[in-house]
C-alpha cells in the first residue's frame, strides 16, 4: 500500500486505520488511487475521453488541476475484484462498498459523491471515492446527510 504514504499525514493514517478496522470486521478493502499528479491526471482524463467521449469523461474524471486526487485527501477504495483489475462502477452494491458508506465517516471521511446528490455535487454517483474532512465533519455530515459543498454552504 505505498501510495498511502504519499497522502498528506493525517488522512493516510485515518485511512490506515480505516482499513484496519474493516480487516477486523472482515472486509477487506484496497486503496485504487490516491495521490495523482498532474501529469497522471492527464493520463486518466485523456485516456477516458478517448473511450467516452468528453461530455462523459467531464462527469467522472476531474480535469486535470480539478481534481481531489490532487490534493491527496481522495481515495478510491476497492475490494478484492477491483484491486485485481475489475472495473468497480458497481462497488456500492458490494459487501464492501455497503461497509464502507456506513463506515467511512467513523475516520473522518465522507462519500463524495452519493447518488441523491448528483446535481449538488456536480458529479456522477460514485460510491467507490472518499474523501478525507476529519472525525468531526464527517460525522456531522454523515448524520445530517450532507455533501461538501451544502456542509462549506456553497449550494
Ligand atoms: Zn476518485
């Protein structure tokens, strides 16, 4: 799991923990990407445009600059299949991707993009993307059912 390390120091911990945490309950989680850099960001984007075309790379895959992998407090969490190279869009109805929305909050992060909340977020439900906010946002949030943007007041 290197690329935890790469996270600035508060979120990797929490997400250690998290995932330690879940290991104890059996679910097994793994880290997809952390930490991007601008360059890969631009590998990502270019490569999906190539595949989906431009209107549905700009819903899932930030341009490059824009995205909260850059800034190293995202995650894209997986289980086993993902990590093994499965693509993962139906994560949320795993075992694992269940865990995790009832779960993430308990280390200070919050589902990012959650389905009810596509036209706040601006974003395509993705129930595989944390991000990390501390304890005590992410509780707040996740027991008034807020994403970011109405937490910060933006929308
Ligand atoms: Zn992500």
């Amino acid at each position: 799991m290197k690329k935890l390390f790469m996270m600035p120091g508060e979120a990797a911990r929490a997400l250690e923990n998290l995932f330690a945490y879940a290991g104890k309950q059996d679910i097994n989680l793994y880290g997809n990407s952390g930490y991007r850099s601008y360059a890969s960001q631009k590998q990502v984007y270019k490569e999906r445009i190539k595949k989906v075309g431009k209107k549905q790379a700009d819903e899932y895959v930030a341009e490059p600059g824009a995205s909260e992998h850059q800034t190293g407090l995202a995650m894209d969490v997986t289980n086993k299949e993902g990590a093994q190279g499965r693509l993962m869009l139906d994560f949320g109805q795993t075992r694992e991707g269940k865990w995790l929305k009832a779960n993430v909050y308990r280390f200070g992060f919050i589902m990012r993009y959650p389905k009810e909340k596509e036209s706040i977020t601006g974003y395509n439900y993705e129930s595989w993307h944390i991000r990390y906010v501390g304890v005590k946002a992410a509780k707040e949030m996740f027991n008034k059912n807020l994403v970011l943007e109405e937490y910060l007041g933006e929308k």
